[in-house]
C-alpha cells in the first residue's frame, strides 16, 4: 500500500466530475463543525474502507452520501451528478446503507427479505432466493418464521441479508457487525465482499478497526480533525 496522502492535493481535484471511475466525488464539503473535506474521490467498483476515532465524522459521512443530510456547504456527486439535483428516493434505489442498528419490518422474514426489492421497484425475490440469501448468512430460518423471536445478532443477519438481496449499485456499510460474535463477524464480511466482488459492486465500509480496514479493502480513509485522508492505497 502506498504512503499517506492527504486528499488536499489531490491531481483529480477538479470542478468536473469524473463520470466513469469515481462513483462519489467530494468537492468543499463543509457539515457543522463535524466535517470539513476539500476533496475526497471513492473509486467505482472497489471496496472503500472509512476509519477514525468515534465522534470522528464517519456515520456523518455515509448519511451525507445517502443524502439522510445535506452539506452546509459544497457539493457531493454520485457518478457524475450533484446529488443536490437528484430525487432522494431514486438515489436511494441505487445506493443501499446498512446502519449499525438492525432495522426489522412487520411481517414475517420473507416480507423483511422482499422489502428492499419491492421499494426498488424490482421483482421480490423468490423462495429459494430468500433460502439461499439466510443460508449465506448462517440464519437457519424459513421465510414464513417471524424475525421477533431473533437474537440481536441474527436481526443483523437479517438485514445484510435483505441488503445483499437488493442488488444495488452502492453498499453503505456502518459497522454492521457491531451485534456480531467475531466468527459470524468474519462469515458475514466474507459474504459481503464475495457479492460485492462477483457482481461488480461499490462498498464504502465504515469500521473502527484499522487493521481490518486494510486487510479487506482496496482503499482506506481516515477521518481525523473534520478532514480524510488517504492511509492505504488500492491493492
């Protein structure tokens, strides 16, 4: 991995953005006294990972690319498009985020595993989609069981399950496995970046682990002081 490098100075610092490698582009943005980024580029198709200490700004970042918040100042674009000029829903059709809280819908599992398709205007999933989606993530339930007899952990299957099932183009991961033992911690990871990877996705990762962090991704920021900076370089 290549040495620190602040984003400051980045050559791609341009008013332009780059349609093609960059899925998010960061120029000016200013939230608060929380962050303060001039410049910040996460590659297409890679796996990004986000570090810092806690009240850094991280779970601020990812809900600014989620459009959950808006800047104060600056501008963020999503593939090339100010994301101020985008429908929040259709944004969120694209781009999915999976928060450190498991987020459990009425209904029994299969209607919590088709939700996220039904809201992306796609086809639910099938039956045997939805077993093998709870088999990968190590969840020997059946669609007709009802997730309110789930542990914390398992809920937390659950959703990374349902996650897995939208297909989107973007992964917004915050800490997902925060209710996780570390054996089923490393299984779901390993899921995640196996779909992530196959299927030719983006993964923005919000950890407080920085050897995990650069164990598992092509990139790796830090927040630290409002500002990132760049800690490992792609693979």
């Amino acid at each position: 991995m290549e040495n620190s490098k602040d984003l400051t100075g980045n050559q791609n610092d341009s008013s332009v953005p780059d349609k093609t490698e960059n899925v998010f582009e960061i120029r000016d943005l200013k939230y608060l006294d929380i962050l303060d980024i001039p410049s910040m580029d996460i590659k297409s198709g890679l796996i990004t990972s986000v570090v810092g200490r806690s009240g850094a700004g991280k779970s601020t970042l990812l809900k600014l690319l989620d459009k959950i918040i808006s800047p104060d100042s600056g501008s963020i674009y999503y593939r090339g498009t100010d994301t101020e000029k985008m429908d929040s829903l259709e944004l969120r059709k694209k781009i999915t985020m999976l928060s450190q809280t498991a987020v459990i819908f009425k209904g029994d599992i299969g209607q919590n595993l088709s939700i996220g398709r039904v809201f992306q205007g796609k086809t639910p999933p099938t039956e045997e989609e939805m077993l093998d989606a709870l088999k990968s993530v190590r969840l020997s339930k059946k669609p007709s069981d009802s997730p309110s007899e789930l542990s914390g952990g398992e809920k937390q299957r659950l959703c990374v399950a349902r996650v897995m099932l939208m297909d989107s183009d973007v992964y917004l991961l915050d800490e997902p496995s925060s209710a996780l033992d570390s054996e089923t911690e490393s299984i779901i990871f390993e899921r995640i970046i196996e779909h992530v990877r196959k299927n030719g996705k983006t993964l923005i990762l919000v950890t407080h682990s920085r050897e995990k962090a650069l164990s598992m991704s092509d990139e790796v920021f830090e927040i630290s002081k409002g500002s990132s900076m760049l800690i490992g370089g792609e693979k």
